[in-house]
C-alpha cells in the first residue's frame, strides 16, 4: 500500500523568503511553521506584493492600507520576524507578469533564502473552495520568481548579483499536500499572530474572523495526517 502522508518538511537551511499577496495570508496558513522556524534561530523575511487596501469594505484603500501594513508589522514581530516589504502592487488587480516577477526575484537576490514560502497558486483550496486572482497570480510569479532570480541575464538593471541558492519553494494552502511541519508547541503564536490584524478581523465577521478555532481546525486535519496533534502542511518543490 502507497503511503499517502507527508513527509516532514526540510529544516536544514537557515534563510527564508514568504512572499504573498496580502496583509493576513501568511497568519491563516504558515505563521505555525515560521514560529518554529524563527524558534530555531532561522531568518525569514516577508514580502507582500500588496498592502491589502481593498481589504475592508468600510475603510477607503488610502485608510485600510496603512492599518493594514500596521497590523502585518505586528502580526510578523509576534513569530519573530522583524523585516517585512511591502511591493506595492494594487490589491485585488495583482497581475502575473514581467513586472511582479521582477520585484519578487530583486527581492531573492537580496535575502538570498534557501527556502521560498507563498501562497496556493492552484485553482482551488482544500476542500475545493475556488482560490482568488491575487493568491493565484502571486504563487505562481514567485514560482517563477526564483528561477529568474538565479539568471543573471535577466534584470540586469537591478544591479543585484543573482542567486541560484533556493533549494525548494513551499506552497501553504495547497490541495497537493506532499510535506508538514510539527506546530504543536507554536500554535499559540499562530493564533497570535492572526490575532494583530483587528481590524480586519472584526470588518470580516464569520467563522475566519475567529483565530483560535478557525487555524485549530485545520491544524487537527493536518496533525492526523502527519501524526502529530497540530501541523501545517505544503506542497514542496524542489528547486
């Protein structure tokens, strides 16, 4: 019989790049895993190709985007990572094209990671609800992000050396779950974390805008297939 669990995620590398689409994407999937990480004494840098601006239906974007970006600093200082940039791309109308791709792989060759953490870039999440423009064009740009990053003829008007030291991108929130990562004792900070985005939370309503219950769930499901009480699954790409 096939073994269809995850395999543990790789933890021999110590620099790490999360580039995703909005304020709040890393804090609904993978802030579990980078408290464990940064526990670990890794470095991982966010990117967001926006500042979620479009957001919250009662805030104007030239409101919701700096309480936005406020929330994100302090949602990342709560799993330990203290830098965040922020990419400026319109949110909700983020395209995958040349443009993003360029800033996504001057951003790889200044951290230099060795692992790339996005967001799902497939059609639809576990559990088959349809993933959203920002979230698909993100991933997959990043995706191939890292290969133009690693080509130095390509941007050369960066004036950054390139790097060709990623060793894998790992996809939270994907329906392809080949890999996990034990969040037992990090739970708590994930829920934290989730936590600092106030207001979005409270303009959102419904079962999301309850951290504690809402990540457990899909902590337990990924546990059990990993065999563990909480986890975070991805989907890995070997570079």
């Amino acid at each position: 019989m096939t073994d269809t669990r995850p395999a543990a995620m790789p933890e021999d590398w110590n620099r790490a790049l999360a580039v995703v689409a909005h304020p709040d994407d890393l804090e609904y999937g993978a802030a579990g895993a980078i408290a464990r990480w940064t526990g670990q004494g890794k470095s991982v840098v966010y990117v967001l190709a926006s500042r979620g601006e479009a957001g919250i239906d009662s805030l104007p974007p030239e409101e919701a985007g700096p309480l936005r970006t406020r929330e994100q600093l302090a949602a990342a200082r709560v799993v330990g990572v203290e830098e965040v940039e922020f990419l400026d791309h319109p949110d909700g109308l983020i395209e995958n094209g040349v443009p993003l791709r360029r800033d996504i792989a001057a951003a790889i060759r200044r951290h230099r990671p060795e692992l790339v953490v996005t967001l799902n870039h497939r059609e639809s999440f576990p559990g088959g609800g349809y993933n959203m423009a920002d979230h698909r064009n993100v991933g997959v740009a990043t995706l191939d992000a890292v290969r133009d990053a690693a080509n130095r003829w390509l941007f050369r008007d960066l004036g950054l050396e390139p790097w060709s030291g990623v060793r894998w991108v790992a996809v939270c929130g994907s329906p392809v779950q080949t890999h996990a990562v034990d969040i037992t004792d990090t739970f708590d900070a994930a829920v934290a974390s989730l936590r600092e985005h106030k207001a979005y939370l409270a303009a959102l309503g419904g079962e999301m805008a309850e951290p504690e219950p809402f990540l457990r769930q899909f902590a337990t499901l990924a546990g059990e297939s990993f065999g563990v009480p909480l986890a975070c699954t991805f989907e890995l790409f070997p570079i």
